[in-house]
C-alpha cells in the first residue's frame, strides 16, 4: 500500500507543479500589460493546462486515500 501512497503524492505534486506553471504564465502576461484580446488568448491556452493540473491532483489526492484505507 505505500507504492499507492507515494504514487498519489507524486501524482499530486506534478499537478500542483502544473497549477504553480499556470499561474506564473498568466503573471507573466498580466504584467506585460498586453491588450485584452492578447490576454484573453494566453487565458485561452492556459485553461487546459489549469484544469489537467488539477485533475492530476484530485486524482492523486484520491490515490493517497485510497492507499492509506487499503492500508
């Protein structure tokens, strides 16, 4: 049961790795004071990313439960 445990952290910590990259694009293109449809358009890029991020971390985080139930 640990394999599951510290498979779902790991699991966990590349989402949360994801969301960390997500938010510093988006900084990044608020502070380069872009126009609103240049924005809009990095926003459009960066969603799926976000949201993969953080199904990957849901999924870990049910992984590590999982684990430690079964344990």
């Amino acid at each position: 049961m640990d394999m599951l445990i510290w498979g779902g952290a790991l699991l966990s910590a590349v989402g949360l790795c994801g969301l960390v990259l997500c938010i510093v694009r988006v900084q990044r293109a608020r502070r380069a004071n872009l126009p609103d449809a240049e924005l809009r358009e990095v926003m459009r890029r960066v969603l799926p990313l976000n949201l993969g991020a953080l199904f990957l971390s849901m999924i870990g985080l049910m992984v590590v439960i999982l684990g430690i139930f079964l344990g």
